[in-house]
C-alpha cells in the first residue's frame, strides 16, 4: 500500500487561507532538488498525483473533526439535531438553521481548496513530465482531473460560485474573484470527460480513482447542472434546450456504467445486507471511489487520529440522558469472564434520523436493519459472580421501567445477552416490563418532535467495530469511506429519466428488490409512482449519510417542502439564505471584498 504522503501540506495550507491559488512552486522539499525538477520526473510526478488525496484523507472524510458531513447531510429532512433544546452549540446550530455556524463550514471550505491546489500543480506539470509514456502520463494526470472536478462539484454546491483558480500560479492577492456557477460546471465536465477516456479500470492502490467513478460523476454533475434552469445563486439560468441536453449526456453516462459495470471493475450486491457489511469494507465491490484509512498508523496523515466520520451518527455516548446502563460500558472487549460480547465504543450522538426518516422503511425492506443498528449488548457485569449485569434504580428510571427490577435477579441479564432494543414497533408498558433488557419504543424517542431524545438507532454505514482504533471512549477506526457507489447511479438514472418525462422503475426496483426480504418483488414500484417526493424517499431509504442528503435537496430545490413535512426542528430556514452555506470567517479576515464574497444572508 501507498502512503498518502504530502511535503506540501503547509504550503497548501497557508495559500488556501491567504485566498490564493495555494499551490506554491516554493514548497518544501526534502531531497534537495527543486519541485520543478521533482514533479517532471515519473517517480516525482506520482508523488504529486498522491498529494491530490491528501487533504481528502486528513481533512474532509474522516481524519479532521469531521464537520463536513454536518454540511453534507445537516439541516434537511432525514436528520435532527439530537440534543434537546438546540444546546450543543455550532453542531445544532446548522443542524436548525439558528445563528452562525460558520465555523462548521471551514474543513469542507479548506479541504476541498487543498485538494484543487494539489490537482492544479498535477495537472500543470503533466505536460513536462519526461521518462513516463504517454498512456501512463494520461493515466495519471487523469486522477488529478477526476480529484478536481470532486472538489469543484462540492465547492460550488455547498458555497456557490466562488473562487475558481485553474492554474499553479494564479495570485488575486487579498480580494477572491467570484465565478458564476456555469464557469464551475465547465470545467468539472471537461475534466470528467478526460477522466472517462483516460483513468484505468483497475488501480493497483486502493483508494485510487478508477473509470467507473467518473461515468458516475460525470453523470451526476450533468443532471445536477440540468437543474439550473432558475439560476439559483451566482448562476446564469441556463436554457431548457441546454437542460435536456445535459440529461441526455447523464443519461448516456448512467447507462454505460451500468450496463458495462461488471467490465468497468464494479457490481451491485445482489443482497443490502453486503453493502455496508464490514467484512466488506476494504474490498468492496460495489464502491466506485473510496477514501481510505489504514490500520497501519504511519500510512494516516495524521498518524494516531483515525477516521471518526461515523461518530456524530452513532447513539452510544456513555451519557445519562441517552443509552447507558452500568453494564454497558465503553469497552473493546469481546470476552468477558468466558462470555462472548461485543466491542463498544463511546460516540458523539451529535445527528439522528427522523422519525419520518425511520418510518419509510416497510416491514420487509432489509435496509432497515443492513444500515442502523438498534441492539446494545451487556459488556460489563456487576452481579458478585461476575457473570451478568443486574438492574440499578438509576438504570430503571432512565428507562421508564418499574423499580419491582432492581436487584430481582429474575431479571439479571448476561454478559453478551441483550441489554437494550430500540425498537419501532411500539408496545405497551406491561409488555415492555416483562422483558429482562430495556425494551425502548422509539414512538417514545419522538414524542416531541422538535426535541426527540437520545435514544434512537445507529446508522452503521462505516461503523466497522473490527477495525476499531484509539481508545474506547475516544475511539477512532480505520474504516474506509465509500464517497460514490454503483446503488446510487441507480437512483441517478432513474431521476434522469424522471426529468426526461420518462419514468421507468426498473432501476428503481432493482435496488428495492435487493432489499426486499425474499426477494420476491413484493416491493417493486411502477413507473406511475414516480414522482419527486418518491425520488427523495427513495434516495433517503438507500443513500442516508453518504454525503448526499444536503445536496440532493437542493438539486431538487425542495428545502422548503420536505422539511415542512419531515422536520419539524427546524423553523428558521430561508430559501433566500440556506440554499448555500456560510464562507468561513477565518477565510473572510484575510479579505479585502469579504462583504461580497460572503453569501447572501449571513
């Protein structure tokens, strides 16, 4: 394995935050040749295509706080703010729409810049490259072009049209250009399409980006485009011609990749339940670009700090006002005095699903189950013989239970033995007493739905106990991250076709029969069914928290309808503001035109 090693971090760095270009052609350099010499030799040339991922491992998906799922994800129908009242500061504040949280904003803002420096300097120096064959050179710089029309496309549907430096040595000084977002798009496309003639089928380094990711994008960032007919931000409306002929070219993209998937490298799981299944995580083969983290502390950027994205999803946080009990503790232990238990790590429980979020899976859709986790298991015993855990008043009342449990041993529970199910079937109090665990019905978790409490499921997207590192109760993991998969070029497609006019529910019912116990096509839909709202459920059932939900909304400009009807903590949402987040203050101090480079509304 490669490591993701970069000398020019700093650099990067310090560029980025004084608005310029960032890629400095001063960078240090330890071997005492200069970096003009360095980058045009093949072995110096891959060194620069490594550093483009650079600030994608360290800053954006999981080294870093990991803020930039908050703007990725926050803030829309699926997910809420879980703590009660709004009071975990910046964290409910953009969940909620409520003052500023600007400051969430600056990993993705930072990365995203790094991340276009180091492909800029690439792709610059590709054409002095000597010693490499013209196949292998395109094949390289061929990643650059792929990395940053990724970085473009988040930049520009997260923050607009701003800032688009192209070259190594672009230098604006204290004042940031705007560009309109069209400037944006047409560069992401041309640099997709060279990416779709160029980029290998296979990598001989995971993580590094195939062919297949960028038909996926290149479809993804033509539809998205097609949506700008209303010029919505620093955006030039574009015509309905120009529209239907961007869907075309998505269209046309979609069905290649899925139709010669098998030869592009990639497939579609014929089960969910193998998706996210961390047996699965480093050979996935349904990923199409992954960002990754190695169970080798010096391959990480930053060493000893592990991916932490799935943390702030994750309901487990040893805290008394959501899921604990005495013999449920952090651990990472998987036997306890010869039982069999399970590992335990304490998290963040900063986001949790909605109840209308839970309340679009059916009984027989196995999403359901492939991507929360709602079983808790006891891992620490406190009955004298160590043996199993046994109810305090303390544990009773956080529960709701009656005291008539505490110290009965009839209702001790052992070690590996269930300790707490979350579940949406709600029963009745006599019915939850009988049961030695603590039987929680979610209906209860969400009985204010402005304020659920903390006691809901897990998205396990990501969550790979086995691969677990750090300490348990300040856990980190070296999961990798599935940024784009072949599911989600399903639901492209069938969106495509939607705006189209044609509906079709085959691609559709391919993901909802792979999900369907059984699958006996009891869950199909047809094409008359098809509409925005069952786009967006169903993009909700199969995408939530890969990084889409914030973007997906706002490609189909339905803030305003779907967080009426889904989430009702949020009450300040303005469509004249919210349909971009905030630049970072950190950014606007260094400039002399922040009052215009800042978004309208904040």
């Amino acid at each position: 394995m490669k490591t993701y090693k970069s000398l020019s971090y700093l650099a990067i760095a310090a560029a980025i935050m004084a608005g310029t270009s960032s890629c400095s052609l001063d960078e240090e350099n330890l071997s005492g040749v200069s970096t003009s010499q360095e980058w045009t030799t093949p072995s110096g040339f891959e060194k620069k295509i490594n550093d483009c991922y650079f600030d994608l491992v360290r800053i954006v998906y999981g080294q870093a706080e990991d803020t930039y799922v908050l703007n990725a994800e926050g803030g829309t129908d699926i997910w809420q703010d879980a703590t009660p009242g709004g009071t975990n500061g910046n964290w409910s504040k953009i969940l909620r729409y409520e003052g500023s949280f600007d400051g969430l904003c600056n990993e993705g803002y930072v990365g995203f810049y790094g991340v276009l420096s180091a492909c800029n300097a690439a792709i610059y120096y590709a054409d002095k490259v000597e010693g490499l064959t013209e196949d292998k050179k395109n094949a390289l710089v061929a990643e650059a072009h792929f990395l940053r029309a990724h970085a473009l496309y988040n930049l520009v549907e997260v923050w607009g049209g701003k800032y688009l430096p192209t070259s190594v040595n672009s230098s604006p000084g204290s004042s940031l250009p705007c560009s309109k977002v069209n400037e944006f798009y047409d560069v992401i496309i041309k640099d997709l399409e060279f990416a779709k003639t160029y980029l290998p089928v296979t990598q001989e380094v995971r993580g590094h980006v195939t062919r297949a990711a960028a038909y996926h994008l290149y479809a993804k960032a033509c539809l998205t485009y097609s949506t700008y007919t209303d010029g919505l931000g620093y955006a030039d409306a574009i015509s309905a011609e120009e529209s239907r002929r961007l869907l075309q070219e998505a269209k046309t993209a979609a069905d290649f990749l899925i139709t010669n998937a098998s030869s592009l490298g990639v497939k579609l799981y014929d089960d969910v339940n193998d998706v996210f299944d961390e047996a699965n995580n480093k050979t996935n083969e349904e990923a199409l670009f992954v960002v990754t983290h190695s169970t080798i502390q010096a391959y990480n950027p930053r060493g000893n700090y592990y991916n932490r994205s799935w943390k702030h999803t994750a309901a487990y946080n040893a805290n008394t006002s959501g899921i604990y009990l005495d013999g449920l503790v952090a651990s990472y232990d998987t036997e306890v005095n010869g039982f069999a238990t399970h590992k335990l790590a304490k998290c963040n429980a900063y986001m949790e699903p909605s109840k209308y979020m839970l309340d679009l899976y059916v009984d027989k859709d196995m999403r359901y189950d492939a991507f929360f986790n709602d079983v808790y298991y006891i891992n620490t015993p406190t009955t004298d013989d160590k043996t199993a855990y046994t109810w305090s008043k303390t544990d009773a009342d956080r529960y709701n239970l009656d005291v008539a449990r505490v110290g009965n041993p009839a209702f001790n529970i052992a070690i590996g033995d269930t300790a707490v199910y979350l579940s949406r079937k709600t029963l009745s109090q006599a019915d939850r007493e009988k049961r030695r665990y603590a039987y929680v019905n979610l209906s209860d978790n969400y009985a204010d739905p402005e304020n659920p409490k903390k006691f809901f499921p897990s998205l396990k997207k990501g969550d790979c106990p086995s691969l677990y590192a750090g300490k348990p109760n300040k856990p980190y993991s070296s999961a990798d991250n599935i940024i784009y998969r072949l599911g989600e070029t399903y639901l492209l497609s069938a969106e495509i076709e939607w705006r189209l006019g044609n509906p079709s529910a085959a691609r559709i019912n391919d993901l909802r029969n792979r999900a369907c116990k059984g699958h006996d096509h009891s869950l199909d839909v047809t094409a008359g069914q098809i509409d925005q709202d069952f786009l967006l459920d169903e993009y909700a059932r199969e995408m939530i928290g890969e990084w889409n939900r914030w973007m997906t909304l706002k490609r189909f400009r339905a803030f305003e309808s779907r967080l009426a009807k889904a989430n009702k903590q949020i009450k300040s949402f303005d469509k004249n503001t919210h349909y971009l987040r905030p630049i970072p203050t950190s950014e606007l101090l260094l400039l002399d035109n922040a009052a215009e480079y800042q978004n309208p509304g904040y």
